[in-house]
C-alpha cells in the first residue's frame, strides 16, 4: 500500500490513543506516524535483527517498523484497530535481519552493502541468466538490479533506492526475485520494440513463469488447498504460524500433549504443501515450477490468511495492494 496522505490520516485513527507523533523517513521526505513501539521491544528488536552489523542506530530501525507497521495495519483488516500484544507479534514476524540489512543498503551504508553483495550476488546473477538464457544478457540484467536497488535515481533532489519498499513481511530473496523478473519483463517489452527481427537471436528455451506470475497461481492454490483442512486444522496453523502460540499453549487448550499437537502441525502442514503442488501443477505449472513457487513467502501474497483460516468459504482474497 502506497504512503498517500489519505491512508495516514486512516492510520494514525488506527493505531490507539495515548500513543506519541513521531516522524519517520523513508529516504525521500518525512511522514508522520504515531510512535506506538516501546522503547524496549525496539530496542530487543534492533539486537535480534543484527541492525547495528548494517550500520542501523536503534532510532533508524525503530522508524522503520514504525512505518511498516501502520502502513500494513499490522497485517490486520483495514478496519480493525491492532492491540499492543497483536503489534507486537506482527513486529516479531517480520524477516528483521534482512528489513535491517535492506534498509541499510537503502540508506548507502557501506557495511550493509557488503553483506547484501556477499549473500545475494551471486545467487541474483544466476536467477538472472536463468531468466535471460544467456550469461552476458544475465550478467547485465543483474548489474542493473544492483544499480537500481544502490539508488541512482533522486526523488525530490535526494538519493532513493527501491529497498525502502522492502517491509520484510516476505523473504529478501524472494522480493528481490520479484524485482528482477519485472526488470527482465520490462527489458524485455523494450527490446522487443525496438531489435529489428532480423537481428533477433535464436530464442532461448522457454524460461519457467516469472516470481510475479507464479503469485497469481498460487492465490487461488493457496485457498483451495486450505479449504481442504478440518477445523483443527486450520485452528492448529493459526495459533502456531499467525499467533505464534507455543507447543505448550496450543496443547492446553485442546488437553493433548505436546507431542500430538507437533504430529498433527506436521501433517497439516505435509497436507497442505502436497495440496498445494497438485493445484499449481493443475493450474499449468511444472513440478520444478511449483515446487519453487512454495518457497513463496505467505505474507508476500495478497491474502488474508488468517480470515481464510477462520472461515475457508470466504476465499479471502486480500484488496490491499503493493504490501511487498
């Protein structure tokens, strides 16, 4: 969802009384939000996230969550306000190592940089040729991403860089995935009009479907495979992996042990990965191509998964956009 002046005054109605104004950057200007992250949960949040290892202050990351958090509603429905223990737990989920070395990169911290370089690069450039089917158009494809994401484009007279986008709400890797087939799509529409055909190579063979396209599989997969659990089911998926509720918790509120609360998650979660294939691979995908797409973040798909959990029938398709 994109930052309007509109959807922060909804914000900040959002975000509970008694709560301090505080200001937040996002690399280009300043926002007002409300301060709603104690001091402490900041602070073991910045250590967790090894923020200090990409040259973040405590300040810097803190506005950060602020800003994700509010604009997200704490991955809650527009019109629902969040408690203190629900903010909490959306902060708690967040990918924090990658948002802290992503948002230093977006403010050019040198030490960032070389962590994202050494952990990224290499792996980049070779999703790259895969998408390009050759290794020079690969190789540039890729050093543009990174020229990109370093911030060589100003807005309003100042330095930005898309990794101010990045919520941590999904996997680096796989934003960064998403990024990259955009690029190679838009390069592609590009140069499609403007190469003459008869200097137009011999076509690579055909690449798998791009991470964008993939997400518009696995929409529907995702909500038809869930449709297929029992109530329990879907109640153990969301205490565990939405509520972050311990084995412990979850075993007392059904009156089993622990262990038969961890044996039913497994085959739960077994249930829906294998309903998940089949359905991606229905919808035309191979089974390289679908295994890959589960290596999706949930949170990088629009859908309420808690909704969906609750009551399968809705088919909760999420109306908020560019979360990611």
């Amino acid at each position: 969802m994109d930052i309007t002046p509109a959807n922060l005054a909804e914000t900040k109605a959002q975000t509970g009384a008694g709560a301090e104004d505080c200001t937040a950057s996002l690399g280009v200007g300043f926002i007002s939000v409300r301060r709603v992250l104690p001091e402490a949960l900041a602070s073991e949040l910045w250590r967790n996230a090894g923020a200090k290892q990409a040259a973040l202050t405590q300040a810097e990351f803190a506005e950060a969550l602020e800003v994700i958090g509010a604009t997200n509603n704490f991955g809650l429905d527009p019109e629902t306000q969040a408690s203190g223990k629900e903010r909490e737990a959306f902060w708690r989920n967040l990918h924090l190592e990658e948002l802290a070395m992503a948002r230093g990169c977006a403010l050019g911290r040198e030490e960032a940089w070389q962590r994202f370089l050494a952990q990224y690069r290499e792996q980049l450039t070779r999703i790259a040729v895969d998408m390009t089917g050759a290794v020079s158009s690969g190789e540039e494809l890729a050093n543009s991403l990174y020229s990109e994401l370093f911030g060589l484009t100003e807005r309003e007279g100042k330095r930005w860089s898309p990794l101010f986008r990045y919520s941590g709400r999904g996997s680096l890797m796989g934003w960064l995935r998403a990024v990259l087939a955009q690029r190679r799509v838009n390069l592609y529409r590009k140069t499609r009009r403007e190469t003459a055909l008869d200097e137009i190579e011999p076509a690579a063979p055909a690449p798998e479907p791009v991470e964008l396209e993939r997400l518009d599989h696995l929409r529907p997969a995702l909500v038809s495979a869930i449709a297929t659990l029992t109530a329990e089911e879907r109640f153990l998926l969301s205490a565990y992996y939405l509520d972050t509720h311990t084995l412990h918790a979850v075993s007392r509120v059904l009156r089993v042990h622990e262990a038969t609360v961890s044996r039913k998650l497994k085959r739960a979660t077994e249930h829906v990965r294998k309903q998940l294939l089949k359905a991606l691979v229905a919808r035309g995908l191979s089974r390289r191509a679908a295994g890959e797409t589960l290596g999706t973040d949930p949170r990088d798909v629009e859908i309420n998964l808690r909704k969906l959990l609750q009551n399968p029938d809705d088919r909760a398709i999420s109306n908020k956009e560019g979360q990611r």
